[in-house]
C-alpha cells in the first residue's frame, strides 16, 4: 500500500540528497525511498565497519601493491562464484555497493562458465578502484588455477576507470602476472614480517650509515678475508639462475647494475651499449683499481 504524506525540506537535507537523486534520474519520490531503505537496514553489512575516509585512504595506500590473503579473499567472494561470470558481477557490484564504495564493475568475457578472455572495467575513485581491480583480479587468477588458468595481459588506468585484461594461460605464468601487475611488495612485505627483528637491525644499520652500508654474500665475503677479489657471481646466478657463462652480455650487464647498486659496493651504474660506467666514492687508489 501506497500512502502519500507531505513533508518539509530545507535546502541543506536536499542538497544532502543529491546524490540519490541524481541515482534515481530525478525521481524525488524513489530517491526517498532508497535513503529510507538504506536507513532501516545496517548501514553495513555483519562482518564489516565504518571508518574515516582519511583512515580509509591511508589503509589503501599502504597495503597498495600487496594482495589480499586467500583466506580473505574467500571470506569476501565466494570462491563458487567462478561459475559464472555474470553472477560475479553482480556481486561484487551489490557487495561493493553496501559497503557505499561508489564504484562500478563491468565484467565481459567470451563465455560465461569457462571463459578464455575476460575484460573487467572499475569505474570510481582512483584508490578505491585500484585495490578492486587488484582484489578481482586475485579472485579471478586464483580460481582458474585448476582449470584454464588466466593470465594478466594488461592493466590500463585513467584517473576514474580501471580495465585488467585477462587471457588463458598457464599456471606458473598466471601467478607471475599477478605478482607483476599488483603484487610488487607483497613477497617483501612477507619477508620483513616473517623476520621482523631481523630487517628492524638491516634498516637502521643503513640509516645510520646514510646508505654507506655494503651487503655482500658470505661467500663473497669469504673471497675478501682470504684477499681474493671477489666477482659476486654467485648472486648473478641466483638472480639469473643459471650459470655465468650461460647470460647474454644484455642481460649480464643489467644484472651487475641490479647487485651491484643494491649492495651498496657502488653509488651507481650506468650502461652505455656493451660497457658500463661505475660511479662511486671511494677515495683508495688500488681498491678503486680493483
């Protein structure tokens, strides 16, 4: 039953409005409507809860470039939900929605069960939809695992819209693109955690020394207590995986930069076509001639 009553509104509760208004086309009536539903319910789902938008902002922004852990991402997107593609947008979409996020999913794929090509776009807030894309993305990587795996081919970001492009692929290279695309500190964040004390000693030793701290292999380190000079093949090679001599000169080149920079041994390495160019401060004339 439909039942008409008249009420007053100042121009601050219309303003406030606005936004269900706007939702709704115009229509006064179902923009009330919705705010009234919205009100009668929780304002959030059980297992969920309010923030600051600031605190909010700062959380994402931390845990950027970190996945989401298996079991959590299973508590969110019910792992089942795979199955259908349309279904998984039309959840995240509700899910998102209750939690007032402001975004938009649009998820397309050339089959909805078993798809070998899948287009997911996010429409928002930059923030918001970055961690959305790298959630989905997750979801979408990690259930295909055991079937067709797919793989991120590419990731193309405006200032409000986000589109992951997903392709059949293999398992190892499905994994890969989810470290490449979303994943860049999540093995280190993991890695810290798992020693804290450890990379707590590591930092402030560099700090303190404003980086003039060097980090070598032991067995490097061995090679200069026995007045050896030392190469730092070995962390060529466990960089490279494989034997010295079986690296191309390219990508030797890239690698001697990568550990040599990292270690602190120099300040810097610069290539120019096949030589490189070291950089550094120290001041020992035969110690710089080694």
């Amino acid at each position: 039953m439909i039942v008409t009553r008249h009420i007053s509104l100042d121009n601050e509760c219309i303003s406030k409005m606005e936004p269900y208004i706007v939702r709704h086309n115009g229509n006064f009536s179902a923009a009330v409507r919705d705010i009234i539903d919205r009100a009668g319910k929780s304002a959030f789902p059980g297992n969920s809860c309010a923030m600051d938008a600031p605190l909010f902002r700062w959380i994402l922004n931390e845990i950027d470039e970190v996945l989401v852990p298996d079991d959590i991402l299973d508590e969110m997107i019910d792992p089942a939900l795979m199955n259908s593609m349309r279904k998984l947008e039309n959840y995240t979409n509700q899910r998102f929605g209750e939690l007032e996020w402001d975004i938009d999913i649009v998820i397309k794929s050339d089959n909805d069960t078993l798809p070998s090509n899948i287009l997911v776009e996010i429409k928002g807030i930059s923030q918001k939809i970055k961690f959305a894309a790298c959630m989905l993305s997750q979801y979408i990587v990690k259930n295909s695992l055991n079937n067709e795996p797919l793989e991120i081919k590419s990731v193309t970001s405006f200032s409000d819209c986000m589109k992951v492009e997903l392709e059949r692929s293999g398992k190892k290279e499905a994994l890969d693109s989810l470290v490449t695309f979303f994943g860049g500190m999540d093995e280190v964040t993991k890695t810290i955690k798992s020693r804290p004390a450890f990379w707590k000693s590591i930092v402030n030793r560099h700090l303190l020394s404003n980086y003039s701290m060097v980090t070598v292999h032991r067995n490097y380190f061995e090679d200069l207590l026995a007045d050896n000079i030392p190469l730092g093949e070995i962390t060529i090679e466990t960089l490279a995986k494989r034997p010295i001599q079986e690296i191309p000169l390219k990508e030797m080149l890239l690698l001697i930069k990568e550990v040599y920079e990292a270690a602190r041994v120099v300040d810097r390495v610069e290539i120019e076509n096949d030589k490189i160019i070291v950089f550094h401060n120290y001041r020992n004339k035969e110690a710089i001639e080694k």
